[in-house]
C-alpha cells in the first residue's frame, strides 16, 4: 500500500534571508554567551529566541509580544530549518519574550554584549570606523512617574513639559548611520554628563582610539573634550555661550569688523549644480587645560569663528519681525476703545512698555518715548457735588528704532564658534569620505535591528505587549 503524504505548505517571505544574516553576525552566540540561563530553561536558546523574535519584527514591521507566537505557529517547519532546531509554538509565546526581555535588562552583562556585538559586525561588514556621531533626544507619553522610573519630567525637546519623557543618547558611525551605542536613561537627566559613557562604550566596542566624535554644543562641554583628548581621540562640535560668552564672541568677531581678519569663504553646490557661499570664518588657536579623574591636561584647540549666511539672514528676518510686533504693541497702548483699561500712571506705562519690550526681545533697539499731556475739563454739578475744574493727565507712546544699535545687533547673527583638537588631514576629510558597503540586508533592516538590540527594547517595550 502505498504511504500516505502529508503536505505543509508556510510562507516563507523574507525569513531564510534575516536568520542567515544574523547567524553571520553571530548574534544567537553572542546571547548565549554574555546572558546565561537556568537549568529550567527549555527549547530555544534564548539567543535563538531572539533570532526568531527580530526576524518577526523585521518581516512583520510588528512590535507587539503577544503577536509572535502565532506567528510562528504558521512557520514552524520554516523556523525550524532556518534555526537548525527543531521550534515549538511555546518558544515564543509572550511569557518567554518578557523573560528574555528581563535578561537582557542586566546593564553589566548588556554592555558586554554590545561591545562584543559591535566588533563582529564591524567585521562582518569590512567597515573602518573613522567618525562617531552622538547625540541625544527625548521621547515624552502619558506615562506613570515613579521614583525609580525611567519616565521623569525634564526640559522636553519635543515641546510637551507636561509629559513624562525617557532620553535616548544614539552613537552613530558616520557617515553610514549605523547605530554603535544606545543610551537610555531618565528623561530628567541632564545631557552634559551622559556623552563621556557613551564614547567609553564606543571605544569598548570598535577597539580602535583617532576616531572623531562629531557633535552638538551639549557634547563640547570642557570635560568632556578634555576626556576624548586625553583618551587619544579627537572632537568636533559648535561651543555653546557657557564655553564662549557673548562678550568673548565679541572679542572673537572685533578684529572682523575693524578690518584687521580677512574672512575665508566656505562654498557648496546649490540644487542647480553653482558654487555658492554658505559661510564666512577665520581658524584661531586657543591652550586648553582641564583636570579629568585627578590627572591635569593641556592641548591646543583649534576654533573656527564661522557666520553662517543663511542662518545670519533668518536671523536678521526674525529679528526685525520682532521689532515690527513689538513697535505695534506699543502704540497699541495709546488706543481708547470701549472695554479696554486705561493706565492710570506713569509707572504703569513704564511697567506696561518694560513687558513688551521684553516679551519681544528687542530692549535697546526701540527708542519709546512716553510723553505726559494734561488738560483741564469743566465737570457739572451732580446732587451735592459742586461744579469744578478737574485736571486730567494722560500719556501718549511714540516709538522710533534706534538704527545703531541695530545695525550692531544685526552684524553679530550668524556668528559661531567651533572647536576641535584634530589636526588638518581628519578635518578635511570629514564629508569627502563616500565608501560603498555591499550589503545584501537592506539599510533600513540592518538599523531596526540594532535598535531593537538597544537599551530602548530592554527599558520600554516590555510595556507595548
């Protein structure tokens, strides 16, 4: 008789694809190796969990725990043969998600990991790291606040102060924008100290010091410049006005004005395909010395005194739309209309003049004249008040700009100062770099599947099951 076949037919998609890359990259071995399990453990490994896990991320573009196992209740002769174990439906039920989750929330053994992760990819993809970028950003929700939670009330960059926020610090390998490093930490930390751990982890996981951290005026504070220079890497980022203060801008931009600075242009391609200038700036050298972990540094900086063009103009537009506002503000005050409050004194209108000017932002660039009128006005007798003459006082707002002060205002927008300890050759090489990286996963996989590996999959999606 002849023997009965059974067939199973599955989709297959994008799975045989994910799975073998990320067995390239080593990463079920990689789990295995830094997150140890109990003895009770059974089925998958957890690496091989995490395997199969990713891959339904990345195939399904679906986050959601309780999704997985069904999932994969469809596809077990294909998991299967991908993983090279055999898969039941249990291995990825919701429940042993949320404990793989909870392993892999041990910050010691993740930071391992990552390091340990970070140099097999590197390899795997023949990439030379040259340049980091960091920076960091805010994700605010309707969140509960704990004492120990991540989601604190904190200066919010997304504009909602009311919200609880978490803050992610991103370290990317530039120019490709491969993900290196991922940083969670409370929303209401501040941003200054979390940028020397996350260059730490960066040269844990690449092994290689000359790199260059590009980054934000938030990165550049003296600490931490002072940090990447005795570490043996170089840093590139604008100063904020704590590390140079308005009157040293001054003092930077004098020479500029009196004539004594010739300027260098900085030109770049329009979408037309002409050169055209975007910025103007001279290179000045400035001793540094800082003390990091009790030891005394000294470097020379080289800065960059940069007016950029374009952000000098919206500068100058703003400003000036300001001036306009304001000035219909103030003569705002001299309008008699029914229901509007009249100011009864002086000091009122001064107090009211002060608001405005501050509110706009434009003290010492209007000149506001308050100018007192008076007037005698006969008043009729009623019941037993006699008839008198009663003395009436009001005051009358004029405004004229003052042209000089700014004309001086408008010729320091757009002024900046940069700062780096690279020599000449790492800077100039910065955006002329253009390697191409053959890589059968597509980009946008490839960074999905490093920020599921993050911080950020560990500390908050446990909570989107």
């Amino acid at each position: 008789m002849a023997e009965e076949l059974t067939i199973t037919t599955e989709r297959v998609d994008d799975i045989p694809l994910l799975i073998a890359w990320m067995e390239r990259m080593g990463l079920a071995e990689l789990v295995n190796e830094h997150f140890p399990v109990h003895g009770n453990w059974q089925g998958l490994s957890p690496g091989q969990v995490l395997v199969g896990w990713l891959t339904h991320i990345l195939s399904q573009a679906d986050h959601r725990l309780n999704q997985v196992q069904g999932w994969a209740k469809e596809r077990i002769e294909t998991l299967s043969g991908c993983l090279g174990e055999r898969v039941r439906e249990l291995d990825f039920s919701d429940d042993r998600l949320a404990a793989l989750l909870d392993l892999l929330g041990e910050d010691e053994r993740w930071a391992g990991f990552q390091a340990a992760l970070n140099q097999r990819i590197l390899r795997v993809y023949d990439l030379t790291p040259q340049r980091v970028r960091i920076d960091s950003t805010t994700a605010s929700g309707y969140w509960r606040i704990t004492e120990e939670g991540l989601f604190q009330l904190g200066h919010s960059k997304d504009h909602r102060p009311d919200l609880p926020q978490l803050k992610v610090v991103l370290s990317t390998l530039d120019p490709l924008g491969m993900p290196l490093v991922t940083q969670v930490v409370a929303g209401n930390r501040a941003d200054d100290p979390l940028y020397i751990p996350a260059i730490d982890q960066v040269r844990n996981g690449v092994e290689r010091r000359g790199l260059l951290y590009v980054g934000d005026s938030k990165m550049t504070s003296l600490e931490t410049r002072a940090s990447v220079h005795l570490g043996g890497d170089y840093y590139l980022g604008p100063l904020s006005a704590l590390q140079v203060t308005p009157q040293e801008l001054e003092a930077y931009v004098q020479p500029v004005w009196s004539g004594e600075q010739p300027l260098s242009q900085v030109e770049r391609p329009n979408a037309e395909g002409n050169v055209v200038p975007i910025a103007e700036g001279y290179e000045t050298q400035e001793t540094l010395r800082a003390v990091v972990q009790g030891q005394e540094v000294q470097w020379v900086e080289r800065r960059w005194v940069v007016r950029s063009l374009s952000q000098a103009q919206a500068a100058e537009a703003t400003l000036r739309a300001r001036l306009k506002r304001a000035e219909q503000a103030l003569l705002a005050l001299n309008e008699r209309k029914q229901g509007k409050k009249r100011l009864k004194d002086e000091a009122a209108w001064h107090q009211a003049i002060e608001a405005i000017l501050r509110r706009y932002q434009v003290e010492g660039l209007l000149k506001v004249h308050l100018q007192e009128q008076t007037q005698v006005r006969p008043v009729r007798p009623y019941g037993s008040r006699p008839a008198e003459m009663r003395l009436e006082r009001e005051w009358l707002v004029t405004v004229d700009p003052d042209e000089a002060a700014i004309a001086q205002t408008l010729r320091t927008l757009g002024w900046r100062v940069y700062a780096s300890n690279a020599p000449q050759g790492v800077i100039n090489n910065i955006n002329r770099e253009k390697r191409t990286v053959m890589i059968v996963v597509t980009w946008n996989m490839w960074i999905e599947l490093q920020i599921m590996l993050s911080d950020a999959l560990r500390g908050v999606w446990t909570t989107w099951v």
